[in-house]
C-alpha cells in the first residue's frame, strides 16, 4: 500500500498540476455550456500524421453528441511516460490515454498476447479479432476494478525487420550473430532470440543513435521507423516479415466511464470506431509513401517472402503463454478463430 502511495505521490509533478489547473479552466468553460470535457493523453509527437488522425476523435466525438461532448488532446508524452499515464487514469487524475498493448501487459498480463509474434495471420485476421472477438471485448472490461477500462483500439500496422546489410530476413539463420533493437518487453526479446538475434532492448528514440554507431545491426518496427526517425539513411535493407501487429489500446478511467450516461458511451466509442476507420484508410497510404522514400534514399524491399521457417521457430512462445492457464488458452482460441484464409500455411 505504501508503494502505491508513493507512486501515485509521484505522479503529481508539474504536468500533472498543470493538467489540473486547465482543467479547472475547462471544467468550468463546460458548466457553462453543458459539454462533457474529457481529457486524453498519448505519446505520439504532435503534428506528425498519426497525430493528426488522432485529433480527429475531438471532431467525431462533437459529431456524435451533437457537441455535448469534446475531446482534450495531449499528444507528445506531455504528461509523462506511457505507464505514467495510465497511473493517471486509474487515479482519476487524467479521464483518457492512447497507449500500446505492451503497456497494458504490466497492469494485465493477459494483454501481452498482442506481443506474440504471428499471432496475427495478417492485416485481415488483425482487423477481423480486434472488432469481432468476444474474448477482446471481455479483456477490454477486466480492469474496471483496477481504475481504467479500454473502449477502443488503435490499428497499428505491421512490424518488420530492417538491417544495416542488404540481405532478406525470411530464415533465422539471417539473424544469427547479428545485434536487433527490441522493445523493451519479454516476449520482444523472446521472439528475437527465437528468429535468431541477439536482443538489444532500448528505447525507441535511441535506435537512431545505436545504429549509427554500431551497437546494433538493425531493428524491427513499422515504415514510419525508416522515415519519421530517420533510419532509411542507416540501414540497407526491409523485409516485409509482418511478425507482429501490436495494437494501440485507448483506456478510459472507471469513475470517468461511469459518470457517462449510457447514449454518452456509445456516443464515445462510435466517434472512436471512426477515428480509427479514418487512421486505417489512410494508413496504406501513409506506409506506401514511407517506403517508397526508403527506396529512395537506397533501401531494399522485401516483399512476398516465405515466413514458414520464422512462424515455426516462434511456435514456443505461443505454447508458453496458452500454458499461463484457461483464461489465456480461451482468449488465444478466440483471436485464431478469427484466421480464416489467412490462416492457411501459416502454421505447418
């Protein structure tokens, strides 16, 4: 109790009191015009593209409630780390926060199931389980005694690996002996280790700087990594290896969620299934635009390649987390069910 105390005594730094005093300002601006003000956080740098969809949560959400409902955005990590953030939430402090799966993993370990590289066939399978499975929706509600459940994700693409030498990662054998950035989580390092590599967990805006002096030979991350960060003067080549896709999850604080009423809810989550149709139209395009500038600057692409030998060698980490218990054996069934055609050849 005491840890947790302190913790949250931690939280309350200068962001977070300055967060309460625009609130106070915002709070009172909303009295007046009977709207709802509901305040979300996220780490991605403002005035990028993705940011920029995000921001159009604010839009629909006006939409949906007839402007009875807005959306205040703190895009750039302005309030702290991703797991700050969502100690913010529990705590009542911040209503809402975009963060990654693999954040979630500390609070839920069942979360860490969108770690598990080709859990997801494809594009197809991604989208067809994260909207559709009831298992999703259930892990969605399991945190309300913990301050925060999640209302809605966020489709991020696929993740790929790219090297500093110009060579196709379609066997393990290519990444034998060879240094990979990972994320730092445990099933990244596992799956890394288990296509060959040899782990090297950092921070993201790192990567740039560990390339560049050597200290790793590649990473793995969407194309945005070689355009928006700058990689595509580092490395040589991109595989379309499509190991994992790990979606972004937007959690709402418990008190928050219950002091909606029930046609403000669904007002909330329509106007989110809509900021993320919106991200997903464009996000082939985004990618398409990201890559096709790697290619520019020298990068070779890999595409169509045969991923056999890299689901095989990953198959134990699938088998580690069913073997957690029932309820990560019930959730892993119910997100394959959704494989279809995707699922053909996948798993030999």
């Amino acid at each position: 109790m005491k840890k947790i105390l302190k913790r949250l005594g931690a939280l309350l730094t200068a962001a977070a009191l300055l967060l309460a005093a625009v609130t106070f300002i915002q709070v009172k601006r909303a009295n007046a015009s009977n709207t709802v003000q509901i305040r979300l956080a996220h780490n991605q740098q403002g005035g990028t593209e993705i940011a920029d969809t995000i921001a159009k949560f604010d839009e629909f959400t006006r939409q949906e409630s007839g402007g009875k409902m807005s959306i205040s955005i703190y895009p750039s990590g302005q309030l702290g780390s991703e797991t700050s953030e969502v100690e913010m939430v529990q705590a009542g402090i911040l209503d809402m926060a975009k963060v990654s799966s693999n954040t979630l993993g500390q609070f839920d370990s069942r979360y860490s199931i969108f770690a598990i590289p080709y859990l997801f066939r494809g594009q197809e399978h991604y989208y067809e389980a994260m909207e559709k499975s009831q298992a999703v929706k259930d892990l969605f509600q399991a945190t309300a005694n913990q301050g925060f459940v999640a209302i809605g994700y966020y489709a991020n693409g696929s993740r790929n690996f790219y090297l500093k030498e110009n060579v196709k990662v379609d066997n393990p054998s290519v990444l034998s002996g060879k240094k990979i950035r990972s994320m730092v989580s445990s099933t990244s390092m596992s799956m890394i280790t288990a296509l060959g590599g040899t782990p090297v967990p950092m921070a993201a805006s790192e990567t740039y700087s560990a390339l560049q002096q050597g200290i790793v030979d590649g990473a793995e991350n969407t194309e945005l990594a070689l355009t928006v960060d700058g990689h595509e003067d580092l490395v040589s080549s991109y595989t379309y290896t499509e190991h994992q896709y790990s979606p972004d999850i937007f959690i709402i604080s418990t008190r928050k969620w219950n002091s909606l009423t029930e046609e403000q809810k669904e007002e909330l989550t329509s106007a989110l299934e809509k900021t993320n149709d919106n991200f997903k139209s464009a996000y082939n395009r985004m990618m398409d635009e990201a890559i096709e500038q790697a290619r520019q600057h020298g990068v070779t692409v890999y595409k169509g390649i045969d991923k056999t030998n890299l689901i095989r060698a990953v198959q134990p980490i699938h088998q580690k987390y069913i073997d957690r218990g029932p309820e990560y054996q019930a959730l892993y069934d119910d997100i394959e069910s959704y494989a279809g055609a995707e699922s053909q050849g996948a798993k030999q």
